[in-house]
C-alpha cells in the first residue's frame, strides 16, 4: 500500500481542511455556524477523497468536528476511497475557532470598518480574540442552543470567542489524549477539520512560534500528510506534505490568504 511505513514507529496521519463552504464562497465569518459546502466545495471533497485514494491510504479511524461542513467533507472523501463504513469520532474540540462578534460578518466590510491589520490579528494572530459574542447576537441562540452541544461543552467551557490560542486550549488536549494515543497504537488516521483548528494542531506539531504562525494559511479541501515519530514528533522533512498537483495547492492557499482583500474598496 503506497504510504505505508514497514517501520512499525512510524506513524501516519493525513489531514484536510473541508471543502469551501457557502460563507467561504461568500467571505463571511463562519465560526461555530453551521454552514454547508458551496458546489465547489463538494468538488473540493470529491477531488480530496480521489487525490488519497490515489496515494493508497487506508485509514482504521476517523476524527471530525460536529460542524456539517467537516462531516460532509469526510462521509465523501470515505465513499471515495471505499470506506464508507470506518468508525468516525466526533467531538466539538475539532470545530472551527468561534468568531465571536465578527460570526456572520462580511470580511470585506469588516476590514473597511476596522481596517486590514485589525482583521489579520483576528484571523491569524495567536492570542488575540475576536470582542466575544453577545446575547443580543443574531447567531447566539442558534449557536447556544444547538442540541448538539448537549453532551458537551459545558457552560464553563461554551466559547463567546476564540484566539488560536484559546482554540489549542481545547484541540491539543484532544489531540494528545483521545488522537495521540490511538496514533501511538498503530493506528492510521484521518482528521477533517478547520482552517483554525488545524493550525493549532500543526503549530503544536511543527513547534511554530506564537509569531510565526500569522503566516500559515490552510487551503480548503488539500489533504496533507504527516509522518510521526513515537513521540509525535514529526520526522524530518516529513511535515505537512501536500498531496496532488503543486499548482493547485499554490493557489489554493493564496486564495484563502487573499479572502479579505478579494472585494476591498479602493
Ligand atoms: O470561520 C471561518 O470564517 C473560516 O472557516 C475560517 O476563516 P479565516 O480563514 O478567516 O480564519
């Protein structure tokens, strides 16, 4: 099976950011709201499950978010590569930062309000949150109320906004103590997630400084591939390997760099 380690202390983990959604195709801050995938989107799932399929990964588990955009994303990378029946974990730790007060905004009209360098602080700086979200928010209650939150978080952990800072607070500890294990196992898995809680997945994995990690950007719908040690550590040179056509994910990831600047007034 291309992509298998004879090495048994080798471990194997590729991850997707899912497919463009609506809010996405729309520039609008999507958070903890429960957009779906825009047509494109769909494509970009059907074009990652090929892509895997392709390199020969076959998985024993799956880790997603609670949120549709992720779970549809992986249900259709899973038909693709024939394993449509793999056990999948769901938890609210993988779901995307919450946006706090900018959820359901225009990114757009948000950088002409509060300027660019405001809006790249919120979207990719460490530790600063968006202003945290009110009651009076028109997506408080959709978000609150979601009987998919039942069962966790609690109230003391229910986010009113996140930095990536914040995000890591709730992704690393599933990341080592429900993903890392089952990893160490032997296990091969597969995380669809988001473009947020990714990065704080890979700013702990490839140690990126609380500065340096302003400048990553995750493409929606590329599979990457890590190869850890059995620390977790990844090997050398084997971080974050993209997989399929090198022109594609070159802009791929200029397009989601470029997302707030795409209809800025002069
Ligand atoms: O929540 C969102 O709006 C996106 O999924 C991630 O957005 P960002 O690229 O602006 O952080």
């Amino acid at each position: 099976m291309a992509g298998c380690c004879n090495d048994s202390s080798n471990h194997v983990v590729v991850m997707v950011r899912h497919g463009q959604s609506e809010w996405n195709r729309q520039n609008i801050f999507s958070g903890w709201v429960d957009i779906g995938l825009s047509p494109k989107g769909k494509h970009e799932a059907i074009a990652a499950g090929v892509t895997i399929k392709n390199s020969g990964y076959k998985f024993h588990i799956a880790y997603t978010s609670v949120l549709t955009r992720a779970e549809v994303t992986l249900d259709t990378i899973l038909n693709r590569i024939d394993q449509p029946n793999l056990e999948v974990v769901r938890s609210w730790r993988l779901n995307e930062r919450h946006y706090g007060a900018l959820t359901g905004l225009s990114k757009t009209e948000t950088a002409n309000k509060f300027g660019e360098e405001q809006v790249k602080l919120w979207r990719r700086s460490y530790d600063v949150p968006p202003p945290p979200m009110q009651e009076d928010h028109p997506y408080y209650k959709q978000i609150r109320e979601d009987p998919r939150y039942a069962e966790g978080p609690d109230d003391g952990e229910f986010p009113s906004s996140e930095s990536l800072k914040m995000t890591s607070e709730r992704t690393l500890p599933f990341w080592k103590q429900t993903i890392g294990p089952e990893v160490r196992s032997g296990k091969r898995v597969l995380i669809v997630s988001h473009g947020n809680s990714l990065r704080s997945i890979i700013k702990h994995l490839d140690r990126i400084s609380d500065a340096d990690i302003n400048n990553l950007n995750l493409p929606t719908g590329i599979p990457f591939v890590y190869t850890l040690d059995d620390k977790l550590h990844p090997l050398p040179g084997e971080s974050m390997k993209f997989l399929g056509d090198e022109a594609v994910i070159k802009k791929a990831i200029e397009d989601v760099k470029n997302q707030r600047r795409s209809t800025l007034k002069k």
